[in-house]
C-alpha cells in the first residue's frame, strides 16, 4: 500500500481533479494509529531511498509527508468521525477486515468508515483501493468480496490472491509451519480464505438489554456480600489492567465497579489502587487469573488482600456467562467500553475441539474478562452460614441463616 500511495501522490498528475492553489490528499487509514504511523513510514523510506523521488519531499510531520507538488500523503486511523471534510485524490485502506464491523464496536463500524472517506473523492473521482488479509464473512470487505468477486463491474475490481502470489520472496517455509500451527488462520492470513470457524459470542442487542441504562456504578451496600475479580497485566504492553466488584440480588448478577489502567502504567501503585476500592465493599480477598505467576498474589497481600487464582480459563468463564447474558441475569453498567468488548468477542473451536472465546486481533478485552470473572464468582454455590450460641447451663445450639437449629449437650 506504501508504494502504491508513493505512485498515485509522485507519478500522477492530479492537476485537473484540484483547484488553482488546492492541495490533495492521498490518504491512508489504518485499523489503529499506530499501523498508520508505520505505513508512513514505509513511504518516507521509499521516496527517500530514490534520488529522482526525493527532491518532491517538502515536509514530514507527525501523520503527514508533503510534496512539491501540491500533494499531501496523510495517515489516520479508521475513525468515522476524523475522516471529513478534506479533499482526496486516493484512499488507501489497510486491512480493512480488522475494521469494527456492525456486529461489535457498532460505535465506529466499518460501514461508516468508508462512506465517511467517499465523500472525499467525489470531486476527484479518485479511486477507493482497499486491501487486507481475509477474515470472518462478516462486515464491509465481505460483503464487497461477496458481491463483486468474480462479477464483471466497470466500476468495482475484486481480486483475490495468496501472499505468495502477491510476493512472491515470502518463504514456503514460514506458510507450512503456521498451516501446522492453526490451519484455520493461516489459510486466512496466507491463503485469502475467509474463516468458517468464527462466529460471534453474543449479539449487541443482547448484551445491551442487560445494560441499566444511566447506571455507571453502584455504591457499596452493607446489606450485600461483594466479590472481585482481576486481570492482571505489566503495565508495559498493549493490555489495561483491570477489576471488576459485583454481588449476587436475588439471582442476578449485579456489576457494581469497575476499574481499568491502561498502558504505561506501575503494577504496584495499581494493586495499592485496588487495594483500597476492594476494602471499601468489604473485600478481603479477590480472584484472577494465573498471568504473572505469584507477582500479582504478593502484591495485593501487601495491602492484606488475599489472592485466589482462578479454577477456569478466560473462555470457560465466558461459557458460564453466556446463559445469564441470554436470560438477563447479570446487570451490566451503563459503559461503552464494556459493551463494546463484550459484542465483538469471538468463538471458535480449537483443533482438539476446544471452544475459545477472545477479542478480535488487535482488539482488547480486559474489561469484559474481569466482568466475567467477577459474574462467575458471584454465581457459585454459597456456603450455609452457622453461628452458635452457649446457655448458662453449657447447651450449644447451632443456628443457620434459615433460623433451622439443632442442640446437643457438651460433653465433660
């Protein structure tokens, strides 16, 4: 995509598509900022790299290569809401199969990507050129590949290739052994065939009817037992650090707080965090999962939190909750974040037949794990609570929450 943007902004004449004094932008978009920043980079490398090319470079910026001849290379990331109101002579897609599509991050679809950059070409009649590695038949790139593969349109070219084919010095190798790896997502990232083993967790409408609506969290409540749930994180990579508080009411599962630290961050100074909101609902001890070994467990008892880990896995947990997801025996928090996370899971079933629910690539889902969590731990079993009492006389009754007793003498 970088040379092809280095092509269309140097090599072609866009003079009768701009207005005297006009400026044109050939614009690239990214799932997220950062492949966008990198994509940049490739075509400041490739310009420069060729004498006759790089005497049109006039300025690098942070998201902007400008040239000599009225031409901007611009890179943003696939946001509806950042792509307006520019004038473009060419639209660069990147992998646009990792773009949020209807089914989960409705709040930035893919859908509203692309008919927020058509806008842009329409004075210029420049082309909309979309690329990416398949992925789930679902979303916009899809339904274009649906539609027009293999359709004569004088206006729409389809084309579908293996990354061998398209480059031809990718190694034999390293496609063999990512087929051995996990067949299904190699035929997609190598062999341009749209995945059948992925499907949604749950649908957004689901999960938004489970939502109270204005509610984005719950004071503590005496008249409640409260548990936490952590996913535990280093603070130096991609993933939030999170903790999720809720309580069982009558049946249902009632998320009451939720904290996240997004990267950089101090996983000490986040415990003591923690730390401090658990004690305020009465927690003594909090559940998460095995990340980090015993780090996390020595951290949380220095603030006299006992850690547990937990006795499932990520996806085992998303099993369990599916069913009060589907009854509307959970009480979700009025937050987009959570929301979003949770409507773009996906399920897929392993080579050994294993069900594995997780984020999308390059999606997160701290939230929605912690939130799991937490709704697990609240709907195990209860232990019956005993107290006792002593008589003058050495009697010792025993009492359970249902007031049901039973006595016996103490024996000398």
């Amino acid at each position: 995509m970088a040379t092809l943007a280095i092509y269309i902004s140097a090599l072609c004449d866009h003079s009768s598509e701009l207005a005297s004094g006009e400026s044109g932008v050939v614009l690239l978009i990214a799932p997220n900022q950062k492949q966008s920043l990198v994509a940049l980079d490739y075509c400041e490398g490739i310009i420069r790299s060729s004498p006759g090319l790089a005497q049109f470079v006039v300025s690098r910026t942070a998201d902007t290569l400008s040239l000599s001849n009225g031409i901007d290379i611009q890179v943003r990331a696939a946001n509806f809401r950042q792509l307006r109101g520019i004038t473009c002579v060419a639209v660069l897609a990147d992998e646009a199969a990792f773009f949020a599509d209807d089914s989960g991050e409705s709040t930035n679809p893919d859908t509203e990507i692309l008919n927020a950059v058509r806008p842009s070409l329409a004075t210029t009649n420049g082309p909309l050129l979309i690329a990416s590695s398949a992925y789930r038949r679902t979303g916009a790139l899809w339904n274009l590949h649906r539609d027009y593969y293999s359709v004569e349109d004088p206006s729409i070219l389809c084309v579908k290739g293996t990354s061998r084919e398209f480059n031809p010095s990718l190694p034999q190798a390293v496609i063999d052994r990512a087929l051995e790896r996990d067949p299904a997502a190699a035929r997609a990232e190598y062999l341009a065939e749209w995945r059948d083993d992925l499907e949604s967790y749950v649908s957004k409408d689901i999960v938004l009817s489970c939502v109270e609506e204005g509610v984005r969290e719950r004071p503590p409540n005496r008249q409640y037992t409260y548990f936490g749930f952590v996913d535990a994180a280093g603070g130096s990579g991609a993933d939030s650090m999170t903790l999720c508080i809720g309580h069982d009411e009558d049946g249902t599962a009632v998320i009451d707080a939720i904290r996240e630290f997004a990267p950089p961050f101090s996983p000490d100074a986040t415990v003591a965090d923690f730390a401090m909101l658990l004690r305020t609902y009465g927690i003594r001890e909090v559940t998460g999962d095995k990340w980090g070994g015993d780090f996390v467990g020595e951290a949380f008892r220095r603030h006299n939190i006992e850690y547990h880990t937990a006795d499932k896995n990520k996806s085992e947990m998303y099993v369990e909750v599916l069913p009060r997801l589907n009854s509307r025996t959970i009480s979700l928090p009025d937050l987009p974040k959570l929301i979003n996370q949770l409507a773009s899971l996906e399920r897929r079933h392993s080579r050994t037949g294993r069900v594995v629910i997780s984020a999308p690539p390059r999606a997160h889902d701290d939230v929605s794990d912690s939130v799991c969590g937490c709704a697990v731990l609240v709907g195990k079993p209860k232990h019956t609570a005993f107290w006792a009492t002593v008589d003058l006389a050495g009697k010792v009754s025993i009492h359970n929450d249902a007031e049901k007793q039973r006595s016996w003498k103490r024996s000398t």
